[in-house]
C-alpha cells in the first residue's frame, strides 16, 4: 500500500477509538451551538455594550448593555420613539444608538446644536475654532421616503440627524428592547416613550376649533 493510501486508512479508523470518537462529538457540538448563536444574533435578538452621554438619563452614560431586536432590522415595525442602533453615518465602522423622532414622510424641526432650545452648549471637539456668530435658526424639515429622523435624549450631547440628516432604514441593525448593567438590573425599552402633542383644550377631552 502506497503511503497516502495507507494515511487515509488510518484517519478512517481513527474515529473507532474513544478519544478520537469524544473529539468529534466536542467539535460537532461547537459548530452547532455556533453556528445557533449566529443564527439568533443575525435574524432574532443580540447583545452588546453601550456608553456616552447622547442618550442620558435613559441609558446611562458609563458603561451598560442593550439587548437587540434584530426583527426591526432595515426599520421593519419601526415607529416613533423607538430607540434603536444603525451604523453611524458621521463615522463609518462605527454604531450609534438613538431615538426615532420622525418617521418617512412626517414634518420635523431641525434644531441646531447651538440653539437655547437644546441647551446653548458646545458639542466637544465640533465647534473649536468656530465663531460666535449669528446662530442658525431652526428650519422644518420633511423626512424622505427610506428614511428616519433620530435624536439623542441628551441633546447637547449628541451627534444626530441634527449633523448628518435622516438616517437610511437601510443603515438600521435593530431595535434596543433592554438596557442594563449586564446582570440583574434591566429596564425595558420596547415600547415607545413618546407621546404625540396635544393642545391644552384635547387633553381636557374638548373640541379644538382652529380658524379656517
């Protein structure tokens, strides 16, 4: 028998003896659980840190954790005040979690970043060397097709739609159902925490006639 005939023989019979039998049970079993894992993570729900301030005080600033819907990838059954992640336009490679303040078609106010409205603070590191000139006024802004507006909660710190316009549904990776500290303490995100306006008249359950 030539040599490689005689190598091939041994490597088939090699799965008759116990450890070698053990062995392929261990590594069967880890492409399995991987291979689940992966699966789950892609199309159902994953998990990942988060920190920075632009979402304070609803995720906390210092180091937590999200759980991921991974079924509102691409903004499927996305609705406003959801909280979710994309791939951050501003900075490739990178994730951003944020707020979805308008959704394709609805009116939003673009705000800018150094309006009294959002705190008259700086943003560090974006406006260095800037000048103190007459502020930009805030413009109404119709959101497009394929497209979501998203705020930070904290809104002088936080690097939105305010910066690079609507974010593509294509860019969206989930929503965040959770937010903890990685063990015991969660609190639950998955249902929008954002009201629609309302004058004072309709929250007393009254008409409003506005003039024609």
């Amino acid at each position: 028998m030539s040599a490689p005939k005689h190598l091939w023989a041994r490597l088939r019979a090699a799965p008759s003896q116990p450890f070698a039998r053990a062995m392929a049970t261990v590594a069967g079993t880890s492409i399995a659980a991987v291979s689940l894992w992966t699966l789950i993570a892609h199309n159902f729900v994953t998990y990942g840190p988060s920190e920075g301030p632009s979402m304070y005080p609803t995720i906390p600033s210092h180091r937590s954790y999200n759980i991921l819907s991974r079924r509102h990838k691409h903004g499927r059954n996305i609705q406003v005040g959801d909280i979710i992640v994309y791939q951050s336009p501003m900075f490739p490679g990178r994730r951003a979690c944020k707020r979805v303040v308008g959704m394709p078609g609805d009116y939003v106010v673009r705000d800018p970043s150094l309006s009294p409205t959002v705190g008259d603070a700086r943003i560090p590191g974006l406006y260095e060397g800037a000048s103190d000139g007459v502020r930009e006024e805030p413009v109404m802004v119709q959101v497009p097709e394929g497209h979501v507006w998203v705020a930070g909660d904290n809104l002088s710190y936080s690097r939105d739609s305010r910066f690079h316009g609507p974010v593509p549904m294509a860019l969206i990776q989930g929503k965040t159902l959770y937010v903890g500290d990685g063990w015991f303490n969660w609190t639950s995100l998955r249902k929008p925490q954002l009201q629609p306006a309302m004058l004072a008249d309709e929250k007393n359950g009254m008409e409003v006639s506005l003039p024609g």
